[in-house]
C-alpha cells in the first residue's frame, strides 16, 4: 500500500473537516483530507443528480437554515464567498399547526427579553389566564443558561419533564416550544434538558441577531463545498475523496492514518466522522487504549432516523405560499420547503415545466416507520396544509431517510467527548462533541473544527483561529448565580442548615420510630426492603385500569394519549369523557387532529368520518372511567383478569384537588420504587421536606413522620402513610396532623417500552371551619398545588430515570 507523509490528516470532509482543514493550511501547514464520499460537505452536502427525463439536477439531505448567529460558519463561508452573496434571506420562519394554527417569527425585536414579551403578546395559542399558570420559576431558566451550572442540574432531566414543568397549555407548547425541539432531531422524550435549554439560548434568549436565517440559493456543494476544497488545494491541501480511513496508529513521530487507499503518516490527525465511523475508528484502531475514553466515545448514541422526500410536481403551489414552513402536531411532518423559490436550479426546472419542487422533511422518525408509511403520512400532510397540491402529479420523486445524527439523551453531557483527547495529536470534531460555549449543529460542526485546529496549532505557536460566539450566559444568569438559584447543591445545603418553624396542628400519636432511630438514614434505604415492598405492589392485581390524565385537563377538542403501547384520543361525548384508538378506521387518520361534532361524535379530519358509541369495523371505544378527578381507560393486559372499575384508594369527602402529568424516560415500577424511598426526600427535596423520620414499615406499607415546607423555613408536621392500591400507583395519606385526610396519588401509566406518563393528584382537606370557604377559591390555589407537585416531580423524574438506567446496564 502506498505511504506518503504530511503534517495533518483530517478524517472527514464535512463540515467541521473543512473548517479544521481551512485553519491549517492558512497557517501553512501540509493537511491531507479523507473523506469516504465522492463529494465534500458530510451531512450538509449536495451531490448531482439525474431526473427520469434525463434533465440534470441535484438532490441532498433535506433543507439547511443559515441562522445570522452561526458566526464560525459564516466565516468558513466567506473564504469562498466574502459577500456571502449565495445566500439569500429568508424573511418570516412561519409555524403550522392542527385546525389551521399560524405562528410567525416575523418581526420580533432581535434581543432578550423584549422577543419574549412581544412574541408571548401577539400569540393567539396562550391568554393571561394561561400564563398565570406558568410555572415562571421553571420557566425563568430560560433566561438563565450558564453553561455547565445549567448543564449539572438539567442534564439528568428529560426535555418533555422540563416542559411538563411549564405547564404551558397544550397548543401554546406545540407552536412555541414543541416545534424547536423537532428541529434539533432529538424527541424531547429522551433529549436531555440541559441541552434543549442551551438550544433555546442559542437561538432564542441569547441570539441578537434574531430568530431569522438564510438559504443557499444554489446547491450547497456547488455554492460553498467544492469552491472550500479548491480554497484547500491552492494552499498545499490535499483532498482524497472516496477514500475511507479505516484506522488510526501511533508511531515514533506521531500517527500513522491506514486508509483503503493505503497510509499516511502525521504528527497530528483530526477525527471528524460521523459518530459511527467513529466508532468503528477507534474499535479497529487499538492504540487507542484509555478505556475511559474508549467508554466516552462507545456512549455516543443516535437520535431516531430522518425523512427527506423532495418531489416534483406537475403544476405550481399557490402563489401565496413561502418558502419554507415548520410544522408541529401534524403528524411526523416537520417543515416544508418550496425549493423552487429559492434554489437555482428547482427555479429553474419549475419555469420549464410549469411545476414546483417541494421537499418534505420528519426529523424523528418512529423506528416502526418504513418508507411507504413515511410517504404515506407525509403526503397526506402536505395536501391538508397545500390543498392546491392534492391534485397534482408526482413528475419525479427523491427519498432518503438516515439515521446518523447524534442523539443528545438526558443524562449524557458528563460522558460526552470534548475536541481534545487523551492522546497527543489526536483530536475530534464534529456536532457530537461537547463544546465550552453555546453551539449547535451546523455552527457546532464548525467551530469544534477550528478548536481541534487550535490545539495542533498551539503546539506549534501559531496563531489560532478567533472562535466566535454569540453571549455565553444568559440574560438573568449573573442574578441567579448571585441568588443560587437553579445551584441544588447550594441550595440544598442551605436549606438544610435551616430548622423549620411548625404551625397548625401536630401530630398526636406517639414517636413509633423505633430501632431505625439508630440507623443512618441511607440505611434505613434499605434496597431489600424496597425491592420487596415493589414486589408485593407488583402482584396487586389491577384489571387493566390505566390512568391517563385528570378529568379538567380534557377540554373541547379531542386529545392524542399514548398508554401501554397504544395511541388513544380522548374527547367529550354526549355522555360524557370517552376513550377509543386514535387511528380512524378509514385511511387511519389521527382523530385527535379532528373534532367533536354537536352529537358527541370524534370526526375524522380527513375525511368527515364521525364516530362515537358504536362499533366501526375493527374499531371500538374502550371501556372508559371518570372518577371525578382522573380518567382511567381499560386495556387487555397480561395475567390480569378485567375489573368493572378501577381500585380506587380512600379519598375525603370534601377536597381541593389538584393534578400534573409528565412523562419521564422509565417504567412505572421505576416511580413506585422512588416513593417506597421516602428517606430520600430531606436530601433530594431539601427546599419542600424537612426532619423526616420513618415511623414504621411493613411489607405493605410506611408510615413518616415529617415537616412539609410551605414557604422558606415555614412548615407543618404531619403523619403520612404511603400503600400500593396497585401495581403503578402509590398513595400518600395524611393519618395525623394538619390536614387529616389529604390525599395525594401517584399513578404511573407506560407509554412505551421505557417511557412512562407520571399522574399525580393531591386531594387537600381540613377539619376547620374555614376550609370550605376556602373551598371556593380552589382556582386560585390550583396553580400553586401544580408548582409545588411539578418541582417535586421534575427531581423525581430524574430519580427514576436513574434507576431504570441503571436496571438496564446505563451508568
């Protein structure tokens, strides 16, 4: 095999290749670039292509925003394009959404928090009596990033728990929040927080160049990625296309790279790959040897597969339509791009033709999804929000859909790869890597290029490449760090430090706390103890009862839910709340997207399908309970003989009752065994528990005795006993103390394997007088009762999301 010798190899000729190349070699270094495809620009690239008429073309991986804010990018860029004259701007990024919703980001001011209050004015998806019932401290961390203090606290939460914790109002979430999410193609079921609310920082509340970006007017190859390889070659670079590097070794003068067109020798190598070939880099290359970092880069996950399907159609789209559209709660449909309003070359063929080139694009993919359901539910998508495009003809047709952009689940900063590793002259780069300042992909790509280039540079005392970024920390960031909010460990130690004023009635049985007095608290945690305790819940039977969510919740329109691998939709009938299969028997519409007619009948949106009590083909409703607070639904289940009803726990007669419900990245034994933990809460829940001791315990109970803080040192001690009614809830009851009789259930209803909808209602009584007064102005006290439970369960959720990880081989 041939040898050859140079200074730098960079392994790959995306994006971040290229930026880490152009450093390089503008400082005069000999860099070699291996890239495995014929073509530069990785993810990002475009490739020619032939349409069946023989008419030439081009096709790449779906539609690419230029954000004003990606200023390593852009500089990249302007090597090629000092004017950046290939990009065109786009003036309005709109939103779709079900029943004709429309969203603009048109026109907002560019800067924190002026964008905020005008975009949360001109909304029609949320009213002032919605936002009173924002949890505006969950939501003030937006405003609040700080880098790795953000990252320790959200990191081990799920992006869908912490935007459980808003409590925004369902369509508020999907147009504002829900949609940003999609675009970074992780699902926010496993997507960690702390990288959302980084997101949401770079592009929103910390971002002065405002939410608006560019298009490329040209294939992107055409426009940046060629001209950048030639920029490279005129410097001494050399470009090796269709060249795999197959493994790395170390040797006397530093690296030898071995390709499938033979080996190069370096004093340094930049890996920028995929995080599969990565992978496969550094299994097959066994110089590689710190196991840890072998660890780290083994970690790195995949988010769920992409979807691009561009089509070109027989006549035009409607002259009001814009170039690009995002969308949410449309189905697997995530944006449309009219490419023949931007794009040369698709301006070009629809003149000819008198057609339009339009790209369809699903960003998450179900795994269960193949081509033809993907085409399937896509099309149908577009001529709902395109009508003029039902009619038209399918000329000629592209499909791709990959799985190889990297997943950013809860839990997987810490163990996250950074640029440098441990091996000198060895770097990564890529939208993979962990980043010191605010990034993401496109922008992440290129600027972890010019860090790996800047440390081979350091060695070598030349100047480094100035890295760009937009604020590092958020608006609000120097007043929380200054208050400690959002810092748990300080937080918790203070609160800690502060013995609790009680008022209100204590409890008057005596002390039972007997010899677990002695024992420290964590071994009192006994696992045995817990994992019995979880077992004998275990085997309660529950006759196929499901909660899904509390009665007030479900409005007007009919609502999707997903329980014990099923997708529901759940609406008001004539005869009250009802629960069937949200795929309508016909062509399998969501039911859920349509509404509730004057009969009480579900009516299907795409075809006026109107169902209710009966039976339709293979479809039914099911078995349904409303038990004035929660709605409960009957499913087949394994070894479980069907209940009339479900087992319903002992609750007051009179109450103020209140309810959440979040989803978290575990399995229903995963929330019960964390209540069956109630040492756990004057550690984990320092600002709400206080003084907690175990009375006694049995197979199938615990009783507590603890200070419930209401406000700061302020609280109350009462007497709490904790049982399993079934096997996925858990109730807590006040035995004695202030508020005898309160209730508070906790249910745990599967989504899908490894998610689960945490529901939890506290039903609130007193035996004084004043209660029922207060009974009045329950309202006003709901959304204090959603705060305090939802910041209980956005810690809770991670707790056990930690035991599930842990119960299936995650560290």
């Amino acid at each position: 095999m041939e040898s050859t010798r140079t200074d730098v190899v960079v392994v790959g000729g995306g994006i971040a290749g290229l930026a880490a190349a152009t450093a390089l070699v503008e400082r005069g270094l000999r860099v070699s670039v291996l890239e495995s495809e014929i073509f530069l620009g990785g993810r990002a690239a475009s490739w020619g292509d032939a349409l069946s008429s023989g008419e030439a073309s081009s096709m790449e991986r779906g539609f690419h925003a230029f954000f004003r804010q990606y200023y390593n990018l852009r500089r990249l860029l302007q090597r090629v394009d000092p004017a950046l004259s290939q990009l065109e701007p786009l003036d309005d990024y709109p939103i779709y959404g079900p029943r004709g919703a429309r969203e603009s980001f048109s026109g907002l001011p560019r800067r924190a928090p002026l964008n905020v209050i005008e975009l949360t004015r001109r909304t029609k998806t949320i009213s002032m009596r919605d936002l009173m019932r924002v949890d505006v401290r969950a939501a003030l961390n937006m405003l609040t990033f700080d880098g790795p203090a953000t990252y320790a606290e959200y990191d081990p939460v799920s992006a869908r728990a912490y935007l459980d914790s808003l409590n925004f109002p369902p369509d508020a979430r999907r147009m504002l929040f829900d949609v940003f999410t999609h675009s970074f193609f992780n699902p926010e079921a496993s997507m960690s927080a702390g990288e959302l609310l980084m997101m949401f920082h770079f592009y929103f509340m910390g971002n002065p160049e405002g939410l608006i970006f560019d298009v490329v007017k040209r294939p992107m190859s055409e426009a940046f990625w060629a001209p950048l390889g030639r920029y490279i070659e005129e410097r001494g670079g050399a470009l090796q296309l269709g060249c795999r590097a197959l493994r790395v070794a170390r040797n006397a003068d530093g690296w030898t790279v071995e390709s499938d067109a033979g080996t190069i020798e370096a004093d340094a190598v930049v890996l920028a790959v995929t995080v599969p070939a990565l992978q496969a880099i550094v299994e097959r290359s066994p110089d590689l040897a710190d196991c840890a970092w072998r660890a780290r880069v083994r970690s790195l996950g995949l988010t769920l597969p992409f979807a691009v399907w561009r089509l070109w159609l027989d006549r035009p789209t409607a002259p009001e339509r814009t170039p690009f559209v995002g969308t949410s709660g449309l189905g697997i449909i995530d944006n449309i791009s009219l490419y023949h309003l931007f794009q040369d070359d698709s301006r070009a063929w629809a003149q000819r033709h008198g057609g339009a080139v339009v790209e369809l694009h699903a960003y998450a993919v179900p795994e269960d999804y193949d081509e033809e359901r993907v085409k399937r539910e896509l099309l149908a998508s577009l001529h709902g929000l395109y009508p003029e495009t039902a009619e038209a003809e399918i000329v000629d047709e592209r499909f791709l859909m990959r799985r190889d952009c990297p997943s950013f689940d809860a839990g997987s900063y810490a163990a996250r790869p950074t640029t440098e590793t441990p091996f000198p002259g060895l770097y990564l780069a890529g939208d993979f890597t962990r980043q010191e300042f605010p990034s993401a992909l496109m922008e992440r790509a290129a600027a972890s290029g010019f860090v790996a280039a800047n440390g081979i540079l350091r060695g070598r005392a030349l100047d480094p490449e100035p890295i760009l970024t937009i604020p590092e920390r958020g608006l609000l960031a120097p007043v929380a760090r200054r208050r400690g909010e959002g810092l748990l460990a300080r937080g918790a130690a203070r609160l800690r430090a502060r013995a609790p004023w009680t008022f209100g009635r204590s409890p008057q049985s005596p002390d039972r706390a007997s010899s677990l007095r002695a024992v420290p608290d964590w071994q009192q945690a006994d696992p045995g103890w817990i994992g019995k305790a979880l077992r004998r819940a275990s085997s309660q039977p529950s006759g196929g009862w499901y909660v899904i969510d509390a009665v007030r919740s479900i409005g007007a329109k009919p609502v999707a839910y997903a329980v014990a691998g099923r997708r529901l939709v759940v609406w008001r009938g004539a005869a009250g709340l009802r629960v069937a299969p949200d795929a309508c028997p016909h062509l399998g519409a969501s039911l859920a997207d349509g509404h509730v007619d004057d009969n009480g009948c579900v009516v299907c949106p795409w075809h006026g399908l109107a169902l209710g009590e009966d039976k339709h083909g293979g479809w039914q409703p099911h078995l349904s309970f409303d038990d004035g607070v929660l709605l409960w639904v009957r499913l087949p289940e394994p070894e479980q003989t069907p209940s009339e009803r479900p087992f319903l726990p002992a609750r007051p007669m009179h109450y103020i009752d209140a309810t959440i419900r979040m989803e978290a990245a575990c399995e229903p034994q995963d929330v019960v065994a964390n209540r069956l933990d109630p040492w756990h809460g004057t550690y984990f829940h320092p600002h709400s528990f206080a003084r907690l001791k175990v009375l006694e315990r049995s197979e199938d109970a615990i009783t507590v005795r603890v200070v419930v803080r209401l406000m700061g040192r302020v609280g109350m001690e009462v007497d709490a006993r904790f049982d399993c009614p079934d096997p996925r809830s858990i109730v807590m009851t006040i035995i004695d103390g202030e508020g005898v009789g309160s209730v508070v259930e906790t249910h745990a209803t599967p989504i899908a394997p490894g998610r689960s909808a945490i529901v939890e209602t506290t039903l609130a009584t007193s035996e004084r007088l004043g209660f029922r007064m207060l009974s009045a102005v329950a309202p006003t006290l709901r959304p204090v009762m959603h705060w305090a439970a939802r910041r209980l369960w956005v810690e809770d959720a991670a707790y056990a999301e930690r035991r599930f990880a842990l119960r299936n081989g995650g560290a």
